[in-house]
C-alpha cells in the first residue's frame, strides 16, 4: 500500500519569506502526487498535481512543487508568502483511483 | 455551478441516533466518494462510488452505510452514531477513476456525537 508523509504538522513563517512543505511517499510504481489547501472551515482545493508530465509542477497562488523520484519527495514551495496563505496544506498520493492522504501540514505567517 | 454540495453544515446527534448526510454535485460525475477528517489523522476515505448503484468500502468503512440511487447524489448513513463518529465528513467527486484524475471537494458537514 501507498503512504504519504509530511514532515511538519505546523510551519510557520514570516511574510515575504519562502515558504517550504514536506512531503515524502511510498510507491512501488510511477505515482500520482497531488497537494490540495484547505483554508479554515472550507473543503479542500487543489493546487497542483503530478502525473508524470514534466517534474516541476506549477499550481494556483505561485506555489510549485518538485518531483523528486531519487528522494520520494513532492515538496511544495512558495517563493514569498502572504498572510493569505495560511491554511492546512495537504499531500496526496492516488492508488487505484483513490487518493491516499497525508496527514497535513499548517501553516502560519506572522506579519 | 454549484459543484459539490453537501447537506446538513453542522449537526449534533445523540449516542445511537441516526441521520444521513446528503452529497449533491452538479459537474456530471460519475464518481463520488465519503471521507472524514479528524485532527492530526489527514483525510481518511470511508466509502465511495463507481456509478450510479454502485458502493465500495474504503479504509474506514465500519458504522456507515452508503448509497447512489441517483447519479448526482451519494448518501452516507449513520445507523447508531457513536461518539468515535464526532468528525468533519467530506464529499469529493470526480469525472474519471483514473490515478491521475482530479477529485473536487464540498465544504463539510462538522458532526459532534454526544
């Protein structure tokens, strides 16, 4: 069975500062990675996927995410954040259809 | 374009009440699913649909029934809630069951059990 990890539960950063999300999995085939945002008492919105494409993945709101196969990494970056970027970050990975979550990452950013 | 909409917001039920949740969504999808959402645990998959009267169980299945009479709406049903069933429950549909196939999400029904 596939699995992921965030390494985190809370990040907190200053604004203007890069923002940086861990994310590890474990696949035994090519996986599909996703991360999606939930902001406070909302569902959950996708930023970005990976399906294999291209290993860089640009989403909505300037955040990116790395596709690293040699370190089973999907971690998302943002160059500079914004006070409006404080939400739990979800990584995902899909298995049979089925998306395997991780287990969340919140973010803070102090003005 | 409503998407997914899910029906009641807040609920609050007593030890071995029952109650269903609703799922609509309008995007024509053929697959929907049922999550919860418990603190530090991430999202956890209960059950979800292939089609239109179709149901399978997902990772944490036991205490929950569901439905898909109509392609549009998937139920889940809670028989005798207990209090391990105080959570915020999701409903995701997507177009396609593929690996990479994108699953869209409601805004929640936060439960508290008592």
């Amino acid at each position: 069975a596939q699995s992921v990890t965030q390494l985190g539960s809370h990040v907190s950063v200053s604004e203007g500062a890069l923002v940086l999300l861990r994310c590890n999995y474990s696949s035994s085939v090519p996986p599909y990675l996703f991360w999606y945002v939930q902001y406070p008492n909302q569902g959950l919105q996708l930023l970005l996927k990976y399906t294999s494409a291209a290993t860089l993945v640009k989403g909505i709101n300037g955040f990116e995410a790395e596709f690293k196969k040699s370190e089973t990494s999907f971690h998302l970056t943002k160059p500079s954040a914004h006070m409006s970027d404080a939400a739990e970050y979800f990584c995902a990975v899909s298995e049979r259809g089925n998306l395997i979550f991780g287990k969340g990452t919140k973010l803070s950013v102090k003005p | 374009n409503a998407g997914v909409t899910q029906t009641p917001k807040f609920r609050v039920l007593k030890t071995g009440q029952s109650m269903t949740l609703l799922c609509a969504q309008d995007m024509n999808h053929e697959y929907m699913y049922w999550y919860r959402q418990d603190p530090g645990m991430g999202l956890r998959l209960i059950h979800y649909s292939v089609g239109e009267g179709t149901t399978a169980k997902g990772e944490v299945p036991d205490g929950y029934n569901v439905s898909r009479l109509k392609k549009q709406n998937f139920l889940l049903g809670l028989e005798s809630a207990a209090p391990s069933q105080t959570s915020v429950y999701f409903c995701a549909s997507s177009s396609a069951w593929g690996e990479g196939d994108t699953q869209y999400f409601g805004p929640g029904t936060r439960l508290t059990v008592l």
